[in-house]
C-alpha cells in the first residue's frame, strides 16, 4: 500500500513529545512489513546540520494561500529505510520554536495545505495519508475538498491519530478561508467550528475517514467531559469511526543489550549489570553510592503529568532511604520546587532541569522505579522504557498507562509494576511505599523485573492493528 504518513515532528528530526517517537518509529515498523510509506514534516531551522546534509531537493512550487501565493520547496532523505520529505519555507520554519509562534494557525495551514498538493506534484497516489494530531488536521480537509473537483484525490482515505486532546489549534474564524482558501462551508457544529472560532485538532475527527488514538482506555475516557477538553461530542458523533491502538517502542533504539548511552548492558539473564548503571548514574549527579532503591521521572513537568501529586508527598517521600533524580523542564512552578527540594534535601534528590536524550537512557537504565502518575496519559512512552529496561514503573491507571503496567497481585505474583486509581497523593505515596517494601524482597523483586522485561511493547501488534484500518478503508 502506498502511505503518507503526516506530522508536524519526527524523531531523531525534531522532537518536543511522544509525537516525535510514534512518528519517528511506526512507519519504519510498517516499511518492515513492505508497505509503501513514507513520512513528511516540515523542515525546521532547528533540524541539525548533519541530518540537513543529508537531504536532497525533490521539487518545488508554488501554491497560493488565500490571496497570498507562497513558495513550497521539498527536500528528501531516507532515514531507517524509510523516504522522509520536508517541505521548506523560511518564512514559516526558520523560527526559534516549533510551536508557539504568533501565525501558528497560518503556518500549519500552510504545511497541510502543501502537503495534499505535494502528493499530485510528485503524482503519489496514496492509498492512505495518515495525519496527527492538529498541526495535520486540515489534511483530511484538503483532501476531501480536493476531491470534488480533482480524481486524482477521490479515492485516496484518510486516517487521523489524536495523541493528546490537550493542545487543539484554536484560531480565529476567518482565516480558514482568508489563508486556507477554504469555504465557510466547513464552520459548522460537525465540521471545525468550535464556539466562534475553528478547531483544527476537530477538523481530523470530523474529516477523516478513520479517526485513531493511542490508546484503548484513552478511545473511551474522551468520549466524557473530564479527557474531552471540550471535544467530547463530536468525538462521540464519530465514535464508530474510532479505535484506540497502544504506540509500541522502537526496540533497537531502546535496547538495554546494545544501547551505547548507558555504562553496562546487560538483559534479565545478566540483570547484576543494571547495578553498575545505577553506580554510574549516582556518580553523574553526585548522589552517595548507596545501594537504596533511586525512583526516577523523565517527563515534561506540567499538570498534566501528575506534578501537584509528586509535589504533595516529596517531603514525606524524602524521609525513606531512597534517591530521587528528575529530568525534563516545564512549568516554573515546579522546577522552582524541585530546586527548593534539592536543597533540602542535597543527598537524596536531583532536579536535573533539561532534557538530554543520552542521559535519560542512563535514568531508565540506572533507576529502581520510575514514577508516572499522570493525570491523563493518552498512552506514555517512558514506561514503555522503564519496563524495557527493567525499571518498575509506579503509575496511576489512566488511559495507555492503564493498558500497559500490569500491576503487580501478591496473591498470584503476576504484574510488571505498581499501580493506583485515584488522582490522590496519599494514593501515590502507598503505592510507592508498597514497591520500596518489595524491593527489599530480592526474589520477589526479580521477579517482576523478569516480567516487565519480557511484556512485549514494540511495534509488532500495533503496526499490524494500523494495518487492519488501512485495508478496511481500501475496500
Ligand atoms: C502525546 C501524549 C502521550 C503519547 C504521545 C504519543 O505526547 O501525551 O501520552 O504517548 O503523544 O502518542
């Protein structure tokens, strides 16, 4: 079959989120699988040099955006075997930030709109185009409009994927047409309209043919209140067109037997390695080499991800023997506390306040627990990771976290981590508290070790589970 897979970031191109990841390693799984699909993104200043060296030009034209007409450059690479494109403008991508311009709507206007004409241009006649999140939201648009007019487009099917309802792309009504060239038509309560503005993160679940998320507990908790953000209803108006399919991992980016970020590699049978990551990662932060459990997150620090949570207990939390690092940035707020904490408590915890790819494999391999307790979790990646790793991830079961942590029974000794229900601090503190008491039981402790190593969270049953969709829509 022949794919255009569409987002607005890719791994190792440009990351801010999980995006990147799914986008960077679902179409290399489906390539493995001899489908026709290739990726396209925007080419970013940001995309460093010598992955830029690189590429090559493929075409370029010129496309009009509402009264405007602007230039579409296209450049190529094959990464993992698979074609990636770029479509290059300066004036819209040569910005310090990916997000969080002043013309965002303009300028993901103007990235979807060139997509759909680039597929004609190069006269690809995708069976599917695959599009995410809002940024490619108007992709299903484009090409359902351009079919009226243009066989080239008629019997090509979209499939939209929401990876987080949080961030939706609201802008002011009028620039669908002004910009997009689009008629007013499509501001209707089932189409993209959303109070008096447009919705363009509505626009995917409204237009596409096949609407995914990244998760099965995710496909059912948006279609209430509290996980729609607002979009609840026309969520529930297409639900019949709506599946949810847990994101896997790339298992040869996150291998504990190869990967060359971490100290020793090592896999369950050699598991007496992980300890000298553990050893390396205390003598990175300058933590006492104690053997004592060291919890860890990697997260971005935002609400969403469960901070007031972690922030409740820490003080209750720091009394254990334990060792606690944190890695990522986010909302002042927290990383003011972190830093506050790290003070109070200089031998046990580290807010490590950026992010660093490499150190990160060294956190998922070095750690004992890695906490995540999400508020909401469309899926996650990082406890994909921490089991990967053998790191026992602690969670709170919402959305794809619920779906992938088994949480461990006593009784039959199944589970590959911890788990609670409830948005509740004290929830999360006896969680954490029930791990930190197995971890003192050397044979319990390898045991769910073992079992979290062996779940399998690669893109094996996913890709085949996108594929199902995308035959489906051929027929
Ligand atoms: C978003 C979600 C995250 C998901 C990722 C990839 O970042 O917040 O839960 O894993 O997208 O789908």
């Amino acid at each position: 079959m022949k794919i255009l897979y569409v987002a607005s970031e890719a791994a190792p191109f440009v990351k801010t989120g999980g995006l990147a990841d799914v986008a960077g390693s679902l179409p290399k799984a489906l390539k493995e699988k001899k489908q026709d699909i290739r990726v396209i993104m925007p080419l970013y200043w940001s995309i460093s040099d010598e992955l830029k060296s690189t590429m090559k030009k493929e075409t370029e034209f010129s496309m009009d955006l509402g009264w405007r007409n602007q230039y579409v450059g296209v450049f190529s690479t094959i990464y993992n075997g698979v074609t990636h494109y770029f479509v290059d403008n300066e004036y819209y991508f040569k910005r310090d930030r990916i997000y969080g311009e002043y013309d965002d709507g303009e300028r993901f206007i103007y990235f979807s709109k060139a997509v759909a004409i680039f597929l004609k241009k190069i006269n690809f006649k995708a069976d599917i185009v695959h599009s995410n999140d809002w940024h490619s939201g108007l992709v299903p648009l484009y090409i359902k409009d351009f079919a009226k007019g243009d066989p080239f487009y008629q019997d090509m099917k979209t499939v939209f994927t929401i990876h987080n309802l949080k961030y939706q792309g609201i802008f002011d009504s009028f620039i669908l047409q002004d910009i997009g060239g689009l008629s007013d038509e499509y501001i209707v309560e089932d189409g993209l309209k959303y109070y008096d503005k447009i919705n363009l993160m509505k626009a995917g679940i409204a237009y596409s043919d096949a609407l995914t998320t990244v998760s099965k507990t995710y496909a059912e908790e948006i279609k209430y209140e509290y996980f729609g953000e607002g979009l609840e209803g026309i969520i529930r108006k297409n639900q019949h067109k709506l599946t949810g399919i847990v994101n896997g991992i790339d298992y040869d980016l996150y291998n504990p037997t190869r990967d060359n970020y971490i100290s020793a590699n090592y896999d369950f049978q050699t598991i007496e390695n992980k300890s000298k990551n553990k050893r390396e990662l205390q003598n990175l932060y300058d933590l006492p080499k104690k053997d004592v459990p060291v919890l860890a997150m990697v997260s971005r620090l935002v609400a969403m991800k469960g901070l007031d949570l972690v922030v409740h207990i820490l003080d209750e939390l720091l009394q254990e023997d334990i060792q606690f690092v944190v890695l990522g940035t986010g909302e002042k707020k927290y990383e003011d506390i972190f830093n506050y904490f790290q003070w109070k408590y200089s031998d046990k915890l580290r807010s490590r306040i950026y992010f660093n790819g490499k150190e990160s494999h060294l956190i998922y391999a070095g750690a004992d627990i890695f906490v995540m307790p999400s508020m909401a979790e469309p899926c996650g990646i990082s406890q994909l990771i921490s089991l990967r790793y053998g790191t026992l991830p602690v969670v709170r079961e919402t959305g794809g976290l619920k779906d992938t942590v088994i949480p461990y029974n006593k009784y039959t000794g199944e589970g590959t981590g911890f788990s609670f229900e409830n948005f509740n601090a004290h929830e999360l503190l006896n969680t954490i508290k029930t791990a930190l008491q197995l971890y003192e039981d050397k044979g319990v402790w390898h045991r769910i070790i073992e079992q979290a190593m062996k779940s399998k969270n690669d893109w094996g049953k996913s890709s085949q589970e996108y594929m199902k969709i995308y035959k489906r829509l051929k027929i």
